[in-house]
C-alpha cells in the first residue's frame, strides 16, 4: 500500500519535471502558466494532465488539435515512479527517503537537461543539492560527515579542474557538473562517491569509444547518475568491495 504511494508520488513529481525540463532551460516559471499544448496553445484540462494515463487515453495526441504528443512524457513519468518506488524500497517511509528521493529525481531531471541542452541549471542543480545535505543527515544522523563529505569533494574536483585546466587547456568536469558531485558526497558519503565517480568514467569512456566521439562536449551528467544510483541503493556491496580492496 505505502509502495503504492510512492508510485503515485513518484508519477506526480515525474509529471512536474516534464515541466521543469522544458521550462528552467528557457527561464520560464514552472508554475504559470498552466501547461497548454505547443502547437495549438490550448490550456490543457486536469483529465489531460494525468501521469501516463493520459498519454493512453488521448493516444499519443493533443486532446483539441491532434498534434502528436512526445514519447518522452510518460517515459519520464514512469521513470520517476521506478525511481520513487526504489527510494521507498531501499529507505522505507521516512523522512530521509522524501528528501533523498526528491533530490534524486531532480538529479534525473538534470540528466535530461543536459542531454537536451548541454546546460546545467543552477536552480535544479542547488535545489538538488539543498535536498540532498537535508536527506543524508537524516539518514546518516551525522551532519559534520554529510557536510564536510559534499564540501570537500566540490573542493577537491573544482582543484582538479583548476589544473587541468592550467596544465592541459582542457575542461574536465563544468562548473555544473562539479555541484552534482557535491550532491553526490551528501547522498553517498565521501568514500562511495569517489567510487561512483569512477564507475562515471567508465561508463563515459564505453560510451566515448562506442560513438568515437574525441573532442566534442559530452553531457556528463547522465554518466554521474548511472554511476550514483548503484552506489545508492546497494551501498554494502561497495562499501565492502572497497574496504576488500584497500585492507587486500
Ligand atoms: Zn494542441
């Protein structure tokens, strides 16, 4: 029953960050206006504005002029109730699960951006920030750790980036790109986070050769948050496969 309530909450924010990857890139409020179709510019209807379904019931098209809808809407809106549901799962129905889960899923929101884009929004990206240093003190109960776990990393990374930077001509990791890191060492803690960071760069460097692509710009987002989520939700394995690794 609570897990079908994260899937319902999950559907419901899924659908708001629809709007938050279409708006924040164009500065627009995500609030007002109401959502209306890009083509007609009808406002749509509350049954219109119901998560996947619909999607399913107006088959895919605009319920005044027809239009085709895109793909990505209840894709997105799915995902984010997968993504809430294996919160609920792994944090139970806490506090800390609210404030890791939303953090969680506006980091999915900036993956999308970044994809889309290139950018990385400020407001998303501290607002990410922000629920993530609420979320891990809840769940570590450890406020210096969580602190000190974020600010150090962004501190470390933003070094790296000065360097490379300065030795290489070369950027490493955006500005962006180094917040979402921080966020990461509040959700993760420092160990796991460099953990994660380096299954990122895995995951970039399969995706790099696969496309041989060499000097073009790469989202990076998306690989930060392929290489958080394991790290999320099955932290003893990691941690256990680090401390083997590092006692061995
Ligand atoms: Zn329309």
């Amino acid at each position: 029953m609570l897990g079908l309530v994260a899937i319902l909450l999950g559907l419901c924010f899924g659908s708001f960050l629809n709007v938050v990857i279409i708006r924040i890139p164009q500065n627009k409020s995500v609030i007002l206006p109401p959502s209306s179709c890009n083509n007609c510019g009808n406002k749509l209807k509350p049954y219109h504005n119901i998560p996947i379904f619909s999607y399913i019931f107006l088959g895919g098209k605009c319920g005044f002029c027809k239009t085709k809808i895109s793909i990505m809407y209840p894709i997105i809106e799915a995902a984010s109730a997968v993504i809430a549901y294996a919160v609920y799962l792994k944090f139970g129905y806490t506090f800390y699960a609210l404030f890791i889960g939303l953090s969680i899923l506006l980091l999915f929101a900036l993956c999308i951006i970044d994809l889309k884009t290139l950018e990385i929004p400020d407001s998303v990206n501290f607002t990410a920030l922000i629920f993530a240093i609420i979320g891990g003190i809840l769940y570590f109960e450890d406020f210096l750790f969580v602190v000190s776990s974020s600010l150090s990393l962004a501190g470390f990374f933003t070094l790296l980036r000065f360097a490379m930077q300065t030795l290489i001509k070369k950027d490493v990791l955006g500005e962006g790109d180094i917040i979402v890191v921080a966020t990461m060492g509040a959700l993760l803690g420092w160990k796991l986070t460099f953990f994660a960071i380096f299954l990122s760069a895995v995951f970039a460097l399969v995706i790099l050769i696969l496309l041989s692509k060499k000097d073009h710009k790469i989202p990076f987002v998306p690989f930060l948050f392929l290489g958080t989520l394991p790290c999320l939700f099955f932290p003893d394995f990691f941690n256990s496969y680090i401390m083997g690794y590092l006692l061995a």
